[in-house]
C-alpha cells in the first residue's frame, strides 16, 4: 500500500534553498537529524526533499512538482511570492486555477487547486 510521496529536488545549496522555502513559502525543517548533503521540509501535507547538488547547471535543471491546494488564494498571497512567481495567478481550460515559482536552482512548483 503506498501512503506518501516525497518528491526529491537538487539544491547547490542547502542555506540557500532552505532560506527560500521557508521565508518565501513558509516550510518549516521536517525531521530530527541534520545532514550536510539533504534536506527535508514540510508544510501541512506537503514533504519536499532536497539532495546536494554543487554542479547543477540552474538552466538545465527541469525539476518540477505539482501541488494540489486548498485556498489557492491565500497560498499566492504569501509576503514575497509574487516576487517569486513564474507564472502569475491564473484559472485554465482545464478548471484548475494555478500559478507557478522557480526557486533559486529552477526547479518548477506548480501550485493548484481545483475549481
């Protein structure tokens, strides 16, 4: 039976991805342990993690997860986001309404929630 799943992402830099996620999307650090080389942060359902990646190349980095939301508003109304964000608050053909954030080594969260 599968019960979670938790999406592994490359980081160059683990003060710096942890600062954006945490500042930027409000995580928090999940788990006990601190490794030099991973990462793991949680917000409410939400666990991403992270390995250490120093020669990741940011513009050939396609990593990306979608996330399903609740009060997608609220979520994009977050302090800096909308710095942040790749693709603006919008509501497509497909009835989701979505936006999108690059976080500092590219990889892609697309934030949705049904509508």
């Amino acid at each position: 039976m599968l019960n979670k799943v938790c999406p592994k992402l490359p980081m160059r830099s683990k003060t710096v991805t942890k600062d954006f996620y945490i500042e930027k999307l409000g995580f928090k650090v999940a788990g006990t342990g601190d490794y030099p080389d991973y990462l793991m942060l949680s917000k409410d359902e939400i666990e991403i993690h992270f390995f250490l990646f120093p020669d990741l190349k940011p513009k050939e980095n396609y990593g990306q997860i979608y996330l399903r939301v609740s009060e997608i508003e609220k979520e994009f109304e977050l302090a800096d986001l909308k710095k942040a964000c790749y693709k603006p608050l919008v509501t497509k053909p497909w009835g989701q309404k979505e936006f999108s954030v690059l976080d500092p080594d590219n990889n892609l969260l697309t934030f949705g929630e049904s509508v």
